[in-house]
C-alpha cells in the first residue's frame, strides 16, 4: 500500500508519518518511509512517502501509484493528486493556508476544491483544523485526520491498534488532547 | 536480535552505539543532525558526546580521542566537511589507533543545503575508505563494518548516506547489545606528530593500502553483481533502490550494486565488466562509480559506458523513480513494457496553483528584526551580508534584507572585503548565534585588528534553529540537556575590542530603530544583538486581528513584512490558527487597526 501525504512545512505530517509505520511495525509489516526536513519544513511544500508491504525498494512511492492521499491543505492536496492511482482515494482536510504574496490574492478556493472533486468524485474532505481549534490546540489536526482515516476503513489497522500506537508515539502531556482528537476526527466521519 | 523502525540517521547512531563508541562529536547539519541527537539520546552515560562549535573542532577532538584506542563517531554535513578538511586529509596521514567513523551527510537536489558537492570525491582525494548505503538497513549494517574495518586498516573510514537515506525510515533489524571496547590510553610515539618526512612515508604506506581495502571491498556483501544480462547497469546508493524496483521488471539485466565507490572494488566490477555488452550507470551527483567503470574498461575490456559524462544521466540533482525508469527504459530500448494504463489514468489537466516558497514563521523574531534595520537604513547606501540559518530565508520580498551569502560565519567577512573597496558604502553582517560560534568570531578579530568599519548585527533567537534546536556555548545547554557553561557573545565581542555593543528586543520594533541607527553610524567595528526565543517550540498566548472598520486598506503590514499569517481578501485578514502574537504588525499600523486577542 503506497500513502502520501502532502501538506505545509510545520503541519505535522512527520508525526503522522511516523504514527503509520509504527502501526506497521506492531503489526509484522515492512514499511519505507520518505520525507524532507530542514529548510522546506518552515512553511514550504512538504511531502511524505509511506510503502508498506513486502519486496518494495524505492522509498519513493512511483508516479500514479498512490493508494490514498493524506491532504493536511486544499493546495499541497491539489498539488500532488496525479499521484493517485486510477482507484486511489483522497482525504483532505479542508483548510487553505495562503502562501504569502503582496498583491491581492488571486487564489480561486472553488477553483481547487473543485478540481479535486472533479478528479476524484469520492473526495472526502473534513475540518481538522476547526475541530482541533475547538478541542484547544490547532497542532492536533494530523490526530483528527488519523482519527477520520480510521473511520474510513482505508489503512490495514484496527482503530485499537492505532489507539495503542498514538499511546506509544505521543507525549504524556499532550496523550489526552490527542486521544479526544482522534475520537473526535473517527465520529467526524 | 530485534526489529526497529529507523530513520538512516537513527540507524547509524545505534550501530555506533552498539560497536561501543567512546565518544561522538559533530555540528548540526541537515541532512546529517539526527546522527548525534540519537547517539545523545541513547548512549550511556559514560560515552562522550558533544555538539563542538564546529565541525573542524568536532574531526580533531575525534581524531585525538582515537589515538588513545577509543572509537569515535564524528557527524557533520557534506559542507562541514569543507570546515573539517585541514585535520581530516592530514589524519588519513597520521592514521588512528581505536576507530575513527566519519558520518558526512550529501544532500542531492540539494533540499537543503548551499552545495551538491559529493563526498565520494573526497575519499578519492584523501585516499579514505568510504561506504555509501542505499538505505536504513545498510546505514546501520555498514556502521558496523566501517567501525571493525578502521580499527584494522587504522585509519578514519567515511559513511556517506545522503537525503534519502537519512530521513528515509524502514524495518531494521538490529542487535540491541552493546559492544566494550578496552581503551589502553595515549601513548607517546613520534608517529603522533606530522613532519614532511613522516608525511612522505605515511603517503606511500596509504597509496600501498589503496589495491588491499578494494580487494576486501569486491568480497564484502555492499558490492555485489546481480542478474545475468548483457545490458549492464552500474549504480549504488539510494539510486539502487529504484533500480532494483524497475530492473525486476527485465530479465535481460545485470546490476553491478556498489556500496563501496572508494577504494573501487576492481575484481568485482572486472567480473561484471566480462558479463555484460554495454553499460548504463546511474549515480547521483558527480560520475564515480562511472569513472571507476572507464578506468577499469581502459585497462581491461572496452565497452560502452554510458552514464553523465556521454550526457545520458543528469550531471545535477535529484535522480527521481520516474527519471531512472525513463532512462533504464530508453537504454533497453522496450517502451512497450510500460504499463500504458498506468501513465494515462486521467487525462484531465493539472490547474496552475500559487507557489509555496519557505519563509519565516508567523512570529519569528528575525522578521521583525529584519524589517527594523531596514527602516532605520532607509536613506543609507548599504549592503547586507547574510549567513547561513533560518534567517538566510531574509533574502525573500518583501523583507529582501540579504545581498550576499556564501557559506558559514562569511556574512561578517564579506562584509569587510566590500568595505575595504567601497569604504563609503556601509556594511552590515547578519549572523545567527550558532553560527557566531561556529566560524564568527574568527571573522570579527579580523574586523577588529584590520580596522573594518562594519556593523555586526547578531540574531540570537538562543538555539540553533533550522536543523531542529540543538543547544551551543550561548545557552548554558550540552547536547545531552544537561547544564553547561554559557559564554555571552556581547561580552566575546567587547574581549575582541568591539568598543560599541548595544541589545534590543525585535518585536520592540520603534525603540529598535534608533539603536540600529546608532551602531550602523558608528565609525569602526560595532555589534548590535537582537534577542528573542525561536517560537517554533513556544505555545502562543495571543492573537491579534485587524478591524476592518479601522483598516484604511493601505496594506502597509502585508506589504512590509510577509507574514504568512497575514492575507488579502477585500482587506487584509490574520488568520487566527497561523498568528503566534508577537506584534509587529500591531506596531507597523499607522491607523491602530490592529488589536490584540487573548487565546
């Protein structure tokens, strides 16, 4: 299974990343994962590339052959939908975040929104980003995707196992925001 | 024996760990940083780690500590290594006693870096042995090898993992027990100290060792030939991974997989060039493998070897899945093996969408630093020489504060180089605080002694930010978060005879303005220090959106500062989720629009 996710440097994506391959790891799954930190991670296009399954080299997931596609923002989501395959699905979480620019925005958000929808009818599209603002804390939007993804039924895990994984991967301190994210993005759905 | 999921950079730290290390030492680099956060992390107690102020005081406290017998672990960047060159093409002279592993991190494309220089050429020039792993597996698997072959040959060997590799993560399935290593101390021999005769007879000792390491390397399991076709393809590195993945595909190919591009492992590559009619060979970055592969054909077989140096490969960047197929396609001349369903799965059109450039977060002090001094220089014929960190991202419109910038610690040195041409022109040097003790404060004795009228101006945001918040000599932190002495940059600059060193608080953008003015009009070398936490780790208390019924749409504050949390509908707009609430924008308003919100 090959899952992207693309979104804004500072969004999370590595975290989701990482929550993913240990969901496989506790399950007996190979897993190759490839991401970009540094320079792009403040503020510019990011990507993630997640391969589970057995005999896969590239940690690059090959053009058209994207099985689903984590969308953290409408844009970064528009951007790197060709690399879904023919029956590849998109969840996305429908927020924009403005790249900057000092004349007057141009930026058509039907114009995106229905390119997406066009490209794929069963887009799935959710509000992190108010529901993690309303839980308090707008840094657990990835947990309301994971939580939505879940109900989705889309990745090999059981919402137990992924439960379990968040337990692991997360810091006492933010565990119990974290949870109620998740749960909140699983009823989202 | 146990499964992990590692990144290459965690891969190599707990290889490190478990050949029983003694000390490791680097300079936060990206793609290289993880390497000794890990090895901080996990590490007994009694191993030595430490982040040195720079990476050619990293190599030689590594050196020195392996003449004792101690194994060390040095980490740096490919362009730390150009800091580190005078000690480490000198150490392949003077060898080691215990063992020396060098990880230094490429970075093709480059994500994230001022160069796309190839390691492998400096273990060519410097005659040291080098491994190039293809993925976490083989970081952590070749770790182990390097540490037992530089504790035999005794001399420094390199790991070169580049991007992909270090923050690419898979299984991996390590060992988990730690080796311990018996050190027997320092002992004093004149083969310790370089001399031209030494260096003479030490160099041919290393040219001799050169033909033995490559003949270890050609029965070792990281080079390898695989497949039984006449249509060779030479490749190593993350490059074999898509390789494997497309050549799996054609049963009419050979791959010569090289996990050791220096010392060549001629027999090997002598075998495959005996199987095999033509050669493709796909590497990133510059043709070693390939020039290998010519030196070898000259001597023994001729073939066709095609590869950048005929212009077949790209000689720059990133080589991506979709590139290597195109090429393995073209070279085996069967574009009729493409899955034709797969590349027209859609035919609609991709819309054009805004750029996304990196720029500097909502709330980030340099912004305001930035925009401060650019206020305050209105008027003035100035030039403003930039560094290398988070606030190189200055350069961008519409703060565009950075006229130059070539390479660590050079903003402060460029910027008298220009003033001695055009001494009516003023200079100003932006540095971070790392960066100030890393390759600065060189720069400002200069500055100082060579009488350079400059204006220094230090963005210390107290951490070193872009490669993720390692600690330096500023913040009273070690790199395993214990506490450390602190040393005060305004107190080194005043010990090197800076006579005018002021602080402001950037997000104090109105009472700043006249202290920049004052150190920029001062005649001879003066420091201005702007100090203000990183916010990447704070948590914002506040918000601040702007009134539309006050807003006079003059668009002051989306035109000045480019903060990505400030738009333009009909107005412009604070996007509430992105502002941290430092401010400035606040201060920027002319018409008190702007007003602030408590979270």
């Amino acid at each position: 299974m090959n899952i992207l996710i693309s979104g804004v440097g500072g969004q999370g994506t590595i975290l989701t990343s990482r929550l993913i391959a240990l969901c496989s790891l506790n399950s007996g799954l190979h897993i190759k994962t490839s991401e970009v930190f540094g320079m792009s991670q403040r503020g510019g296009s990011v990507v993630s590339h997640i391969r589970i399954g057995d005999n896969l080299d590239s940690p690059m997931i090959p053009a058209k052959k994207a099985d689903l596609l984590i969308g953290f923002e409408v844009i970064e989501a528009a951007r790197n939908i060709q690399m879904l395959k023919a029956d590849g699905k998109i969840l996305c979480n429908n927020t924009f975040i403005r790249p900057y620019s000092n004349k007057k925005q141009t930026l058509k958000e039907d114009k995106i929104l229905n390119y997406i929808k066009g490209y794929k009818k069963n887009s799935v599209f959710i509000e992190a980003t108010k529901i993690a603002q309303e839980i308090g804390n707008t840094r657990v939007m990835n947990t309301v995707l994971i939580g939505a993804l879940t109900a989705m039924d889309i990745l090999p895990f059981t919402h137990s196992q992924i439960k379990n994984a968040i337990k692991e991967i997360i810091k006492p301190k933010l565990l119990d925001i974290n949870l109620k994210a998740f749960e909140k993005g699983y009823n989202s759905i | 024996m146990h499964k992990e999921i590692l990144t290459g950079n965690e891969a190599i730290a707990k290889a490190a760990i478990e050949c029983g290390i003694h000390l490791a030492a680097g300079y936060p680099g990206t793609p290289s940083t993880e390497v000794l956060e890990t090895v901080a992390r996990h590490a007994d107690p009694n191993v030595h780690v430490e982040w040195s102020v720079n990476e050619k005081v990293a190599m030689e406290v590594c050196g020195s500590a392996s003449f004792t017998g101690a194994w060390t672990l040095a980490t740096m960047k490919q362009v730390g290594l150009n800091v580190a060159a005078d000690p480490f093409m000198i150490l392949s002279y003077l060898g080691i006693e215990g063992a020396m592993v060098i990880v230094v991190a490429d970075d093709p494309g480059p994500h994230a870096s001022q160069s796309e220089q190839d390691t492998r050429m400096y273990a060519k020039f410097s005659n040291i042995p080098i491994f190039d792993p293809s993925s976490p597996q083989e970081a952590y698997d070749m770790t182990k090898e390097a540490f037992k072959l530089s504790n035999k040959i005794k001399l420094p060997v390199i790991i070169r993992p580049t991007t992909r590799v270090c923050h690419g993560s898979s299984t991996v399935e390590i060992n988990g027990k730690n080796d311990n290593i018996a050190v027997n101390g320092f002992e004093k021999n004149p083969k310790w100290i370089i001399f031209p005769k030494l260096a003479y007879e030490n160099h041919v000792k290393l040219e001799e060792k050169q033909h033995e390491i490559s003949n270890m390397f050609s029965r070792n399991q990281f080079n390898s030939v695989i497949g039984t076709g006449r249509y060779g393809i030479a490749t190593g590195g993350i490059s074999y991974n898509y390789v494997k993945e497309i050549a799996d595909n054609f049963h009419n190919v050979s791959i010569l997989k090289i996990g050791n591009p220096y010392p060549f492992p001629e027999e090997l590559a002598k075998d495959f060039i005996d199987k095999v009619d033509r050669i493709l060979v796909i590497e990133e970055l510059d043709p070693v493998i390939e020039e290998g592969l010519i030196e070898l054909s000259y001597k023994y077989k001729k073939v066709d070897i095609l590869g950048k140096k005929t212009k077949t490969v790209p000689c720059a960047g990133e080589l991506s899945y979709q590139t290597i197929s195109n090429l393995i396609d073209s070279y085996l001349g069967k574009y009729d093996l493409i899955a034709l369903d797969e590349v027209a799965v859609t035919t609609q059109k991709a819309i054009d969408l805004p750029k996304r450039q990196p720029t500097l977060c909502a709330g980030c002090p340099h912004r305001a630093s930035y925009y401060t001094v650019k206020q305050a220089t209105k008027g003035y014929d100035c030039v403003y020489n930039g560094d290398i960190g988070c606030y190189t991202l200055g350069n961008a419109k519409p703060l565009d504060a950075i006229d130059t910038c070539l390479c660590m610690g050079a903003g402060i040195t460029m910027a008298q180089g220009i003033h001695h041409i055009q001494p009516n022109v003023k200079n100003i040097a932006f540095i971070g605080d790392s960066t100030f003790f890393h390759t600065g404060i060189a720069g400002l004795v200069n500055a100082v002694y060579n009488n350079a009228n400059i204006t220094i101006i230090v963005l210390d945001n107290y951490t070193t930010a872009m490669t993720g918040h390692q600690p330096h000599p500023g913040i009273g932190l070690s790199a395993r978060n214990e506490s450390a002495k602190k040393l005060d940059i305004g107190k080194i600059a005043e010990a090197c005879g800076v006579k005018l060193v002021r602080y402001a608080d950037p997000y104090d953008v109105n009472s700043s303005i006249d202290v920049v003015k004052e150190v920029v009009d001062y005649d001879g070398v003066s420091m201005l220090i702007f100090e203000r936490a990183c916010v990447t780790k704070l948590k914002s208390s506040k918000y601040y959106e702007i009134d539309s019924d006050l807003c006079k749409n003059c668009k002051i504050c989306v035109r000045k500062l480019g903060c990505p949390a400030i738009f333009t509908k009909d107005k412009p707009e604070i996007d509430s989720s992105l502002c941290f609430g430092c401010g400035v924008c606040k201060a920027v308003c002319k018409f008190n629009a702007i007003k602030e919100v408590d979270r």
